[in-house]
C-alpha cells in the first residue's frame, strides 16, 4: 500500500502543473496538495487552492498576493501566502512536503528544485532547465540527501522505466550495465517538413502548434526548433550518467514511441503510450506501483504504423548546438539555455525572427567561449553566467531588431 503523499507543486498553473492537479484529483486518499505556486494566472491558482485545499500558496509579488485575495472570496479560510523567489525553495524543502513537482519553466525553477533534491524529497523532475544548467550539482544533491529523483520529461521517463530493474540508481555515477545506446525520440515538431527558404517567415501561433503534444509556449517553440531534444539529451547525460556519444536522437512523427534503449545484446526496449504527460506525471507519483492517469490505451491497429528519421541538422541548427555545448563545457550548456530563453522570448514577442534564435545562440556561445573557465561548482556560479548569458542575448535580440 503506497503511503501518503504531501505535494508541493512549482508551476502549478502551467502545462505541467494542471496535468499533475488533474493525476492527483484522481487518488485523493493517498495524495494530498501540501502547496501551489504561480508566477501569472493569479486567479487560476486560487481556484485551484480552492478545489485541492492547498495550505499554502507562493506568488511572486506582494501585487500577486493582493489579487489572490481578492480572487479568494467566499466563506473558506484563506491559505498561507508566500511571496518570491526563496518562498518557493523553502516551501518545497518545508518538513510536511514529500514530494515536489518542479514544473515551473526555465533555469528560473532550479533554486526551488535544487532545494527539493537537497532536502532528500521524492523530486518529480519536469524542469529539465534545471539539469543542463546544473546537472553536477543537482545529481550531487540527489545523491547526498538520499532524494528519489523520477524523471517526468516523457522521454527519460521512458527511458527510466526500461532501464534494467536490478541495481537501478536513482541517481547513477556510471551507465547502467549492458546499455549501449539510450535512443531519445522527437517527433520533428510543427516544421518538419515546411521548405526551409519558409522557416524564416513563421510565425509564434505556427511554432506553438505542436502536432501532437499540447504544452506551454516555451517548450512548444523548443520543440519547433529541436532546442527541445538537445535540452533532453542533456539531461539524460545526466539522469543516466550516459557520455553523448551513446545518445541517440532519432525522429518519430507519431510521439508513441516515448524512447527507447538499447542493449549490448541487441535487444531494444521501447515504453509507448498516448502523448499525454499524465502517464509520466502518474508513474512519477505512483512509483514503484502503477496508478490510474485517466489517459485512454494506445488502439495500436487504428495507428498502423511507426516511422523513424534521422535528424538533420541543417533544418535544426539548434540540436547540433546542444550536442557541441555538451561536448565542449557546463559553461556551454548554461549559456545555451540561458541565449535560447531570451531568444525564445523575444521570437514570442515578435521581436526576432523564428531562424535568428539559433544566431543568437550560436553567437552567446561564441561569446562565451573565451571567459576564464569558472568550475560552476556552487549555485551562485551558474546564476551569475546565466544572467551573463541573457545581457548578451538580449543585446544581441536588440540588434537583429533593426
Ligand atoms: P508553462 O509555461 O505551461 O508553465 C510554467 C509554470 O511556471 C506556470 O505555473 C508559471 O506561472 C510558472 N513560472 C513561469 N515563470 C516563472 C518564474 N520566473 N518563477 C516562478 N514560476 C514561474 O510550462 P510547461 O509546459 O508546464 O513546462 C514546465 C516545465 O516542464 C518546463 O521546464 C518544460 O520544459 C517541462 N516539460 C513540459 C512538458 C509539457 O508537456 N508541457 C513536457 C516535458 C517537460
Ligand atoms: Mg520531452
């Protein structure tokens, strides 16, 4: 019998976030909500305080707190309120709490998640942000504190779910014995087949419009330009303690197939399912035993049939990136996310075109790549060359503006 949980969810107003609440809705004698934030969509989290009985939530402003109070009305007394950035890392290391969902969007979400691993939570990990900018640090702490860290991203939860049963780590310091290859699938997203003289001239709705996974805006333009997948390689560099040159992406239309891994045998594992991140966010929660995630079966023979590709990274200059921030430095990797996060954002703002974000990426880099090489050894390190980053991506979004 799976003991009671106490959640903390970071983000539950996201993508992320409304796919937990809804897991969660499902198993109420054994899953309570402990806490709730939001940084927007202040009237979204007090209704879904209401509805979950959350004790505390966390706003970013004392505005934000102000409009929760005033979204509250009604009889019920209000929950605790917290403000800011650091309510956010003590509420989710807070004795009470067992289990953090860190679901928030970007390197803006790894203090709070690098206090759920430090604390020694059950980390339900959506924020890949986190790993690639601090994947060192983040395993250190898993490991030090004794946390379980259980992928959510669909893919490493694949992956993890076909990793060999015995001696599983949680958080491994060499790749699982008798693996060769982890194979991280994509689908291409919305552009991969639109002539490429067109890509220059898409818009923010045409990048957004996954074709078949439904998410918030960041990951979906991710997604368009496969910074996504190199996000993901990343991180399973780091879940799994897997060198990049036994990571493998390979294109998959249909996003049934969640990835896969294969064997010294020659024995390839796969996990399928619907693309809904309810069946991740459940196994999560869930673990080790299997709960209800109200996602539908996969009607295989209505399907028919399953295609794979090889990326080309002429289409998607943006994966090839990721592979040589990888292969180069964790400064590297900071900065990739730390350039495409502005550059995402100013694309979303129509303020830079959707083909000059993987320019701007490239030219962080660049810039990057002649600093003293810092160890990043402390979160403070990676913060500050993150906020380096993002100066010079958002000058450099400036100037293509013109
Ligand atoms: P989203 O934009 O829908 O939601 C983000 C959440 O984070 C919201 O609750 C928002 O209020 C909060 N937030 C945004 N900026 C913040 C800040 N500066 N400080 C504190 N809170 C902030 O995003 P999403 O699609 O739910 O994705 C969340 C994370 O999960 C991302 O790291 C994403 O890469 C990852 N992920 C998402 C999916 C998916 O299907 N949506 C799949 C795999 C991984
Ligand atoms: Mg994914």
């Amino acid at each position: 019998m799976m003991k009671v949980q106490h959640v903390c969810v970071l983000g539950s107003t996201g993508s992320i976030g409304e796919n937990t609440l809804d897991v969660i809705s499902r198993h109420r004698e054994t899953i309570s909500i402990y806490a709730l934030s939001a940084f927007s969509r202040i009237e979204r989290l007090a209704e879904q305080a209401r509805e979950t009985g959350a004790k505390v939530v966390i706003v970013p402003t004392d505005a934000a707190r102000v409009r929760f109070l005033q979204a509250w009305a009604g009889p019920t007394a209000v929950p605790e309120i917290r403000v800011g950035q650091q309510a956010l890392a003590d509420t989710a290391a807070e004795a009470p709490v067992t289990t953090v969902m860190a679901a928030i969007v970007g390197a803006a979400g790894l203090p709070a998640a690098l206090a759920a691993a430090r604390s020694g939570k059950r980390v339900l990990l959506a924020n890949k942000e986190a790993l690639v900018a601090a994947g060192g640090l983040f395993m250190q702490a898993v490991r030090d504190s004794g946390a379980e860290l259980l992928p959510i991203d669909s893919e490493h939860n694949a992956i993890f779910q076909c990793m060999p049963q015995t001696g599983r780590a949680t958080a491994p310091t060499t790749p699982a014995k008798g693996v060769r290859r982890l194979l991280l699938t994509a689908s291409g997203g919305p552009f991969r087949t639109t002539a490429l003289d067109q890509l220059a001239a898409v818009t923010p709705d045409q990048a957004c419009a996954h074709p078949n996974w439904s998410m918030g805006r960041k990951i979906s333009v991710d997604s368009a330009t496969m910074l996504n997948k190199g996000l993901e390689v990343i991180e399973a560099h780091w879940l799994f303690a897997m060198p990049v040159s036994q990571i493998q992406v390979v294109i998959h239309p249909q996003s049934m197939v969640h990835s896969m891994v294969e064997y010294e045998d020659g024995s390839i594992l796969a996990q399928l399912g619907q693309p809904d991140m309810r069946t991740p966010i459940a196994y999560g929660l869930g673990f080790p035993e299997r709960i209800d995630s109200g996602v539908g079966l996969l009607a295989l023979t209505a399907l028919g049939r399953l295609d794979f590709e090889e990326p080309d990274f002429e289409r998607f200059p943006c994966l090839r990136l990721s592979f040589e921030a990888l292969g180069t430095s964790q400064a590297a990797c900071v900065a990739l996310n730390a350039a495409n996060e502005i550059a995402v954002d100013c694309f979303l703002k129509q303020q830079i075109r959707y083909t000059e974000i993987a320019r701007v990426i490239e030219s962080c880099l660049d810039r990057i790549s002649g600093m003293p090489a810092s160890d990043l050894d402390t979160l403070d390190d990676v913060l500050a060359l993150d906020a380096h980053t993002r100066r010079i991506a958002s000058e450099l979004c400036l100037l293509q503006r013109l």
